[in-house]
C-alpha cells in the first residue's frame, strides 16, 4: 500500500473492499487533497500523456471509479493538481516574503551572498530561490509543474499553465518588488534547475566531471539539499 493510501484509509486497514467505505470517513477536503497528492505524483512521473485516473486511483490506494467519480476526467484532475502546484509555489514565495517584511530571517539575511546587493529586491531574489529549492524535497510539486508545460499543447492545460507561470512573475516583480529582467532571471534560473532535476542530472553528480560543474554553478548553496533529496527519492523507489 503507498504511503497517500496509508494516509486516507490507515495503515492497518484493509485495500479492498473495505478501502472504500472507509475512505468515506475521511473529512471530503482531506481525501481530495490526499487523491491530489497520488495524482501530483503520477503525472510528476508519467506526464499527462501517460497518465491515466487508474494509475492515480492505484496509488491512492483506492478504485477507478471513485477518482472518476470525485474530479470527473483526466484533464480536470490534472488541472487541479496543477493548480494545487501553482498554490505551494506561489505560498512558499509569499511566506518568505510576509517574513521578510516582518524582521524575521535576520539569520538567513546573514548568510546570503552581499555581492548580490543588499536591498530588498535583491536579497527576497535570493531568499526565494533558497524557499525554491526547498520544494526540491517534494519533487512532484516541480515536476508537476515542467509536465504541464510539456502539455502546453493541449488547449485548457496550456491556457492555465500560462496563467500560472504569469501568476508568478507578477507575484516577483509586484510583491518581491525586482524589476522585470531580474524577474526573467530569476524564472529563467527557476526553470534550468527543474531540467536538471528532471533529466536527474544529481543522480550523476559524483560519475560525471560535467554534471559536476554544471550543477554546482547553477545550484550553487542549494546543491546539499538538491542532493539530499535526489538520493531520498532513489531510495524510495
């Protein structure tokens, strides 16, 4: 059983038949986020084009029919899923924002690179690419996201796939206060670390001289945690 199908019916119960009724005692706001979380996972994995609600409903640890029957198709569970993975982007990036503003990452102010400037724009640029690469830990909220832009084709994935992507370079430029060719930077430097992360280049770091050097100047700080969490999810798999 996977651990979201642990979460929504309890360790020790049963997966079928029992699985579904008591799914039916979980709180409807609760099972939903946890279906959403199998599904994340998935589609991180698979893509749209090679995800179908059955292997959602397999690693949910619940029926076909009951997917089917809570988000209606395919395309509207992704599109939820997405915009659940839009919502904890967009949250991470405000939380350090609100405590930027409230005085309270003294000590993270105090291990920041000073050759990147010192004023508010510059040093939120750096703090939330620190809140960016933390997401790392749950890499189907990163990959959710690069599927989506894969399946940009498809007319109501690439629709609200670019209403994110603005969504977030409104939330830099407007609230994080940088100017739009910093913005562009920050997406661009944004979008190179979820390619690494998706070809897992980390899986490679200590094979390959090149891997080595590429990921190093482009993760930088961050790189321990990137590793850390590449090796987390080789384990787990």
């Amino acid at each position: 059983m996977s651990s979201v199908a642990k979460k929504i019916v309890g360790t020790d119960a049963p997966e079928s038949p029992a699985i579904q009724a008591t799914a039916e005692r979980i709180p409807a706001a609760r099972r939903r986020e946890l279906i959403l979380e199998a599904a994340t996972g998935v589609f991180a994995e698979r893509g749209y084009a090679g995800s179908t609600t059955d292997q959602v409903a397999k690693a949910a640890g619940i029926s076909q029919p009951y997917v089917v029957r809570m988000f209606g198709t395919k395309e509207a569970l992704f599109l939820e899923a997405l915009d659940r993975a839009h919502g904890k982007l967009l949250s991470a990036f405000r939380s350090v924002i609100a405590a930027y503003d409230a005085g309270e990452l003294a000590e993270q102010l105090g291990q920041l690179d000073p050759d990147q400037g010192n004023a508010r724009p510059q040093q939120l640029k750096q703090l939330m690419a620190i809140a960016y690469a933390d997401l790392v830990e749950d890499r189907g909220i990163l990959m959710m996201l690069m599927q989506a832009f894969v399946a940009g084709h498809e007319p109501a994935i690439g629709a609200r796939a670019r209403e994110g992507f603005l969504d977030i370079y409104r939330l830099v430029r407007d609230e994080a206060g940088l100017p739009p060719e910093a913005a562009r930077d920050f997406l661009a430097q944004g979008m190179l670390m979820n390619t690494l992360i998706g070809i897992r280049l980390p899986d490679i770091y200590q094979q390959d001289s090149t891997a080595e050097e590429l990921l190093e100047c482009t993760l930088r700080a961050k790189l321990p945690l990137v590793l850390k969490a590449s090796q987390a999810q080789r384990q787990a798999v």
